[in-house]
C-alpha cells in the first residue's frame, strides 16, 4: 500500500479530515521511539555505548548496573547548544535552512554507599540515582522550492472532496467578524467555501473539479520543535566486585509541535494568482518503561554488560489547527482565507522492546579503554490506539517497520587527570518499504576531553551526525530529498561528595 511507503523525520502532508491521519502517526510512532546518542559529555564524547560500561552518570537511564562501581556520592549537570542544518533538494531547486538552540542534556544525582564493617557480605556496596536525560531533541527544519509542475495539492483535496457530501462540506460553518475569515470542520470544506473547485456543470451532487487548470509553482517549508526527555529512579548494587546489577524505572515526556506551509503559484491563473497552506499540530504525551541491567568481570581488565528495556507506554494528545488562503487575479468580495476548527484527541503508544551487549577492554597499566556494544530495537512490535472507528485503521503499523541492531565504538585514552575520546554510532534505517532508494541510515562521530580530580571534574565533547531522508508534499506528489547535519556540543561538570 502507498502509505507504507513515506519517510522517516518527514511527515506526509495529507492534511484534512479523514485523509489527515493515513500516514503521520505511524511516522509519530517511530519519532518518538528514537534514542539518539544522549547523557553526559564523557558517554556522548565515546559514541553512546553503555552496556558494559559504568561509573557514569548516563547508567542511570542506560545500564542501571553502571551505578554499582560508584564508591563515591555526585551530582554533574550537562548543558549543551545544537545547530542544526538542513539540505533539501525538490524538483532541481536547493534550499538551505538553519536551527540553533540551547539545552540540558542531562542532570543527575547518585548516592553511593560502601558496605565497610568488619564482617562484609560480599556485597561490597549499592548505589540509587536520579537523573534528567534528554532523549531526543526535534528542533529541525527545511524548505522547498519548485520549478513548474503539474503535481497540484489542490487536485489532492479536490481528489478527497469527491467522497464528501454537500453537509459535510458545510459542517461547521461560521464566520469571524474580527478577522473576516471562515471556519469549517473540514479542509476540504474550507477550501470550496474559498470557491477553488466547482461542481461540474455547476450541477448538484455532480463531480468537483478545480477551478484553475495547468502548472503551478510550489514552494514553502516544514519546521519541527519540540523534544522527548525521561526522568529516571535507579537502584545498583555491586557483587563482590565481580558482578553489577541494577533496576531503573523512567517517565517520559514528549513535546512535539509542526508547522508546515504549501505555496502554489499557478502560471496560467484566471481566477486565482495562488493559494496557499498552513498547518499547526501540536503533540504532548507521557509515558514509562523500565530497565534491568548487569555487568560482569570476566578478568580485571574485561567486562561484559546486558541490559534490557520494556516497551515506553505512552498517553499522547494531538491538537491540529489548519488555514488556507488563496490570492485573486482581480480583487472581488469572495472570501480569500479560512480556518478549520479545532482538532483534538488522545491515543496511546506502545514503543520498541530494547537490548544492548557490550563489552570493554581496559588498557594496560591504567592507560584507557576500548567499548563496544550492539543496540537492538524492536521497531515491528511498536503499536499505537484508539477508538475513533470513524477515522480508519491509521493505527495498523503492519509492515512499516523492522527490527534493527545499532552498533556503537568508543575509545578513551588517559594521561594521568586528563582524558581525550572518539566514538562512532550508527542507527540503521528502520523502514521496511521504500518509495525510492534512498538509504536512511544515521551516523553520529564524536569526541571529547576530560579531567578528572579528586572532588571535581569536567568532560566535553562535539558530537556530528548526519543522515539523508526524503518527504513527499502530500500524496502522489513528486519526492523531495534532504539531508539533515546535526552538531552539538556539550559540557559535563560534576562534583564528589
């Protein structure tokens, strides 16, 4: 089917009525199930790997046995900025758009505390921690710009029109007396209310056609905000110094708000110069999931790690708010611009089941280390629902999406207090289908300094990724193609207690 067939970070802009929701929530579905490479500067610095890796506060959200090699109390705090450039590519034409902002990536506290009576037990101490973690940040945007094309989104609402009856098309109807604007339920409404289609023959119940016929030039842009973040309780104990196991549960909060815009100019207009798009949607929701996680000391100097993640259970609200306005060739006193009322409604989310092994190699002589994990995620058990029987089966996630196992490398070097990092992380495509080939694959390079003293330290470190997508304007549309270069910086600082 068509809809298993449109891209990941974009969503298809089949606004309007019943038609809106084919596509967007099952891309909602995989946004808000992504982790990108996330916690404090030092784990972001060494790409990401936690599973067999501790000390840190990032094992709080990660791998929760992390938190059994602390001996000492802390607290840190990560502040970052991230730019954000996109490189779209529609119809020939290149458009060049930048987003910049600050964050808090992390902010954590763990307690630690040493079993060191005379008669220890063999274990040897336990540790809890509270941490902020940012997830996911969604700030993103990119723009379009088209030659001539016969590829109209108004033919796409004329298309949806045609199924309508005449109630419906008028259902909702008022005016606003301060702004002279009219309102519907329905885009489709909205737009014959502003006299873009007729009735052929002008004959009730007959076929719509549009008014204007030929090319049209498209333009406009899509801008993402928002992020996902989790709050997360962890409890770690340490086994003899051999075995570190540990439990966390986390509560998500997810913040995610579109604006889009379609511009079409048409060339040979006898009624309509052009007409012209606006959408707003705004999602909130909460969730949980919990965590298990263990690491073990084969040898001093290796370490294996294993954690497992529930499913995120989430409640989401979506609110949409849409407008179009059209321009006249010659001035008249037809309505020229609109709105549709309100849309409001929740449903719920059932993200992937996670899993990470890794293991670390610890240099001779205390000198560094060397981690490695693999990251899988069950993207095809990812579900979402609800109970709108009238708005069509949009939660079926068949055949959307695989599974997928995302490697992830990182390397410290050390020299005395001071620490230099480098790591790689790569996120496979998790599309099953494809409308084009075009490989979604994520890459993310990093690296990073450090020092380390005995109540204080700081870790910074840069982290580059880069990954290409493509997005339709809405459906039957030609594909666009843009490429998203993400850097961000972070700084660590936290203090011993």
């Amino acid at each position: 089917m068509f809809r298993k067939q449109i891209f990941s970070f974009i969503l298809c802009a089949v606004a309007g009525g019943s038609g809106f929701v084919s596509a967007q929530y099952q891309e909602n579905a995989l946004r808000f199930s992504e982790i990108n490479v996330n916690g404090t500067a030092r784990f972001q610095g060494l790409g990401g790997g936690h599973a067999a890796l501790g000390g840190d506060a990032s094992a709080i959200t990660a791998n929760p046995a992390g938190l059994g090699f602390y001996t000492r109390s802390e607290i840190t705090i990560t502040p970052g900025f991230e730019a954000n450039k996109s490189d779209s590519r529609f119809l020939s034409t290149a458009v060049n758009e930048s987003k910049n902002g600050f964050f808090v990536g992390n902010a954590s506290l763990v307690i630690a505390n040493r079993n060191e009576g005379f008669r220890q037990s063999k274990w040897r101490g336990t540790a809890m921690g509270v941490s902020y973690n940012r997830q996911q940040m969604f700030n993103r945007s990119y723009g379009y710009n088209g030659t001539s094309t016969n590829k109209r989104f108004i033919d796409n609402i004329v298309d949806r029109a045609n199924t309508f009856t005449d109630d419906e098309l008028d259902q909702g109807y008022g005016e606003d007396p301060a702004t002279n604007e009219i309102y519907l339920d329905y885009l489709e409404g909205l737009y014959f209310h502003l006299y873009t289609f007729d009735p052929v023959n002008d004959q009730p119940n007959a076929a719509f056609v549009p008014v204007e016929t030929g090319p049209v030039v498209p333009s406009g842009y899509v801008d993402y905000s928002g992020g996902h973040s989790q709050w997360t309780f962890s409890y770690a104990g340490n086994y003899d110094n051999k075995l570190y196991v540990g439990g966390a549960i986390g509560f998500n909060r997810i913040s995610h708000s579109t604006n889009r815009v379609i511009d079409e100019r048409y060339t040979t207009g006898q009624v309509f110069r052009s007409t012209r798009y606006e959408e707003w949607a705004d999602m909130s929701g909460n969730g949980f999931n919990l965590t298990l996680g263990a690491i073990y000391k084969v040898t001093p100097d290796v370490q294996l790690g294993l954690n497992m993640a529930t499913p995120t259970f989430m409640r989401l609200r979506r609110s949409l708010y849409e407008k179009a306005s059209v321009e006249l060739v010659t001035p008249d006193d037809l309505p020229t611009a609109g709105r549709t009322n309100p849309w409001d409604f929740d449903y719920s989310q059932v993200g992937p089941f996670r899993a990470s092994l890794g293991g670390t190699w610890f240099f001779p002589g205390q000198f560094g280390f060397v981690t490695a994990s693999a990251d899988f995620v069950g993207y095809k058990g990812m579900s979402i629902r609800h109970n709108r029987e009238q708005d069509g089966d949009w939660n079926n996630l068949d055949g959307w999406f695989r599974n997928v196992v995302n490697p992830k490398l990182g390397v410290e070097i050390r020299y005395q207090t001071f620490r230099a990092r480098a790591g790689l992380a790569y996120f496979m495509d998790p599309y099953k289908s494809k409308l084009i080939d075009l490989a979604e694959d994520r890459i993310s390079y990093s690296g990073g300094l450090g020092y380390k003293g005995k109540r204080f330290f700081a870790d910074a470190s840069l982290v580059y990724g880069t990954q290409k997508s493509a997005y339709l304007l809405f459906a039957g549309s030609d594909a666009g193609r843009v490429t998203f270069n993400d850097l961000s910086g972070l700084l660590t600082l936290g203090f011993n207690f």
